[in-house]
C-alpha cells in the first residue's frame, strides 16, 4: 500500500474507493477511545474536518499534552515519523501531525477494505 503524499491525494483515495465515511468513523471511534472529546459528523466536509483535526492536535500540544501523547498512542502514529519533524513551531507541527493522524487512520480504513 502506497500512502498518500498529501491531505488532497488521501481524501481524492478515499472518495474514490468510498472510504471517506469509514475513515470518518474511525477517526471518531480513535477519539472516543483516547477519551477526547471530539465526534465528527460523518457528512464532513474534508476541508472542516482537516481545519477541525489540525485545531484539536494543536490545543491537546498546547494545553493536554499527555491526551496528546495518548491519541497518537491509540491511534499507533509512528514514532519515528513524529521525532522527524521539526517541534520549534507548534502551529506547523500540529499540521503535520493532523496529517500524519490521517494517514494511518487511512491505513487501517484500506486494510480494512481489503481484508473483509
């Protein structure tokens, strides 16, 4: 499986493939479990959702840095891909751990597909 390079190219895989929902509803379900309040209506917009995850990763580095730590815990974002980016701008940061968020919930969602 090839990940998508971008936020554009991953929401372009996953309404192609009529995965957007499901990718949806497992970002709700990663949530839920790591105990964040945060519920996705399932009609999103992949513009809201993307401007709604990156807010939500900023806050948590921001003020609840151990649910923050939790969440990517939960949702298994890979360590090594976290400690290459570059922390001195949290705003930034936030983006491409959003990004990353949504990548491996895509992994899951795909994996998913192929193996029912």
């Amino acid at each position: 499986m090839h990940l998508p390079e971008s936020f554009e190219h991953l929401v372009a895989e996953a309404n192609k493939q009529k995965l957007y929902k499901q990718l949806v509803l497992q970002l709700n379900k990663d949530f839920l479990y790591a105990n964040i309040d945060l519920d996705f209506d399932v009609d999103i917009l992949p513009t809201s959702l993307k401007v709604l995850l990156h807010e939500t990763v900023y806050k948590l580095i921001n003020e609840k840095f151990a649910d923050y730590l939790n969440l990517l815990y939960i949702i298994d974002v890979s360590e090594t891909k976290i400690k290459q980016l570059a922390g001195d701008d949290t705003l930034k940061l936030s983006e491409q751990v959003a990004f990353l968020i949504l990548q491996r919930e895509w992994q899951k969602v795909w994996l998913k597909s192929q193996y029912r």
